[in-house]
C-alpha cells in the first residue's frame, strides 16, 4: 500500500494560506520601548549611533509615549541621564531624580493605558560608571550595593511604575528589591529581572545614549554573565525566580536565541529578551548602506526571537515596526 507523498511546499503557496499556517506570529502587544529621558536639556538630543533614537526632555517622552499609546504598544522601559553624578548614584532614588519625574508625569497623563517600566541599576547614576558601589580595589561591593537597589526600587514604585527591571546582575539584588516594596506595601509592583545579562560588546551604542564610561578603561565582566556559557543563565534564572522575580529576561538576544529558547522550556513566567543596542544600530546602518532591506530584516529578526520563545521583546524598533505591524 503506498501513500500520498506529502508536499510542505503546498502549504506556501498564497500569502493566505502563509499566515494561516505561520506558526509564529509577531504582534504589537509583543513589543517594550525602552526610551531615554536627559535632565537639563531644552530638546531631544539624537544619539548618533542609534538612529531615529533621542535622549528626551520629559515634555518629548510624553509625546513619544503618547504616539507609543495610540499604536497600541503595551509598554515602556525608561533610562535616565541625571545633571549631576556621585560615587553611589544617589539620584536614582532622589524622588525628584529624573525618571521619577518622568514616571510621576507619564501615570498622570496616560494611568494604566501603558505599562511604565522603571530599568534598575545606578550605573547612569554614578561618577565610575560601575553598577555599584566600588570598593577601594576598584571591584563592586555586591552585598553594600543591594541597599542601594532597595532605595531605588522604593523611589521608582512611588512614582509611579508598575515593574522594575533590574538589571545590575548582583547576587541577591531580587531578593533585596521585593522585601524593600513589600515593607513599603509596593506588592503588586512586579520585578522583571535582567537574570541572563551578559557582559556583551554589544552595548556601545547604549553606553553612549545614557552617557557611561567606565572608570579607568575596567569593564562589568565581573558580574554579568560570560557568553561563552549557556548552562550558567539557567542557574541565574532559577536563582531570580526563587527570590520572587515575577518575569524573566535574556539580554542581548540575536546572539542568546539559544538561551532564549533553553529558559522557555524551563521555565513558565513571562520570558522578555532585550534587542540591544548594538544589534539595532547593526540592522540600521546596514539598510542605510542599501545592503539589506532594512524593514524586512526588522520583522524576521523580532520574529526568530519569538519563535524562539520570548513573550515579549524591548526594542528601539518597537514605534517603526507597531506602525508596519497595524498598517
């Protein structure tokens, strides 16, 4: 008895028949914008290596979350770039601190249209450039740096946001957060841990936008992840959920799909996966050299992550693509 050969290519043949049979679909609810809000600026400042991309005065955020709202786009992730910096990032908790100025203001004018995302750390905030407290060899005190966290995690949910990110890859920094909001009566603002964050050359582009620079020429591989390690992110995630992180992230993520997809299947929370900096500016001088369609590379590279099990996706493409997306 012989039976029918069966031919894929059957169910590729009409644009139709693609979509009903597309096994991923890529939507605007899956897109975060991460934006970034300057303190002391009379008008955005385009960020030379991320076109299309300003550092925002708080009446230009409005604006763009505004347009971010009416696209449909579910949230927003925000960076602040402070006047003045110290050895501890104070102003990452100051309640008049720039982006608890730019949340306050953007829960006024939007309430719950949008998710307001605070990302955590205090390297923008502080004069080293480090995501904490620096002892006097010049390493970050992990344990000294929690509080530090706490502070700022407190400041954050007062003004207004609904998760924080944090993303300072120190030992405990969960654990820290989620006491310091429950003591303050914050426990249903959520925590979306940067739990497989690598120390990736990826983040030039984002270094110059919230204007960082490390001290002394050191770098952050210290505490954030090796990307020659795979099985080591998976121990991070489990450690962050068991501390009482709400959602998970995999940070860059074109270069980690394979860790994308390896916490997917071991894990049930939300997955976010960061398209960073580097992997944008990447796409975008690339299509501004005409060797790629820039537009569709966009979708097939959001989409491959994704497939390969994000929920949802931070990107600095999230605005061109939702409006793509909804045309």
């Amino acid at each position: 008895m012989s039976f029918p050969q069966r031919r894929p290519r059957r169910l590729r043949a009409t644009p139709a028949m693609r979509r009903l049979v597309a096994e991923t679909q890529l939507s605007v609810s899956d897109l975060i914008a991460p934006l970034f809000v300057r303190e002391g600026i009379a008008a955005p400042e385009p960020i030379a290596s991320l076109p299309g991309v300003v550092q925002h005065t708080v009446p230009s955020l409005l604006d763009e979350v505004k347009r971010l709202v009416d696209l449909g786009v579910p949230g927003v992730i925000l960076f602040g770039i402070p006047l003045v910096k110290d050895a501890v990032g104070s102003e990452a908790w100051n309640p008049d601190g720039i982006v608890q100025v730019a949340l306050t203001e953007c829960r006024q004018a939007f309430g719950d249209d949008i998710v307001l995302i605070a990302d955590l750390c205090v390297d923008e905030y502080t004069d080293h450039g480090h995501c904490g407290i620096v002892d006097e060899a010049g390493r970050v005190d992990n344990d000294a740096t929690l509080d530090l966290y706490a502070n700022a995690a407190v400041a954050q949910a007062r003004a207004g946001a609904d998760i924080v990110a944090p993303s300072g890859m120190m030992d405990g920094q969960v654990l820290a957060i989620r006491d310091a909001l429950d003591e303050e009566d914050f426990t249903d603002t959520s925590i979306l841990a940067y739990s497989a964050k690598y120390a990736s050359a990826l983040y030039g582009p984002f270094r110059e936008a919230v204007d960082v620079t490390i001290a002394d020429g050191g770098d952050r591989r210290g505490y954030q992840q090796d990307w020659r390690n795979g099985r080591e992110a998976l121990t991070e995630i489990r450690l962050d959920l068991g501390e009482g992180a709400d959602m998970v992230m995999v940070k860059p993520a074109l270069a980690y799909l394979d860790v994308i997809a390896r916490a997917r299947v071991e894990v049930d929370v939300p997955l976010a996966a960061y398209h960073v900096s580097g992997e944008y500016a990447m796409l975008k001088a690339a299509a501004a050299n005409g060797w790629i369609d820039g537009d569709a590379a966009a979708l097939e590279l959001l989409g491959s992550i994704k497939r390969a099990g994000a929920d949802f996706i931070l990107t600095y493409l999230a605005a061109e693509v939702a409006e793509k997306l909804n045309g």
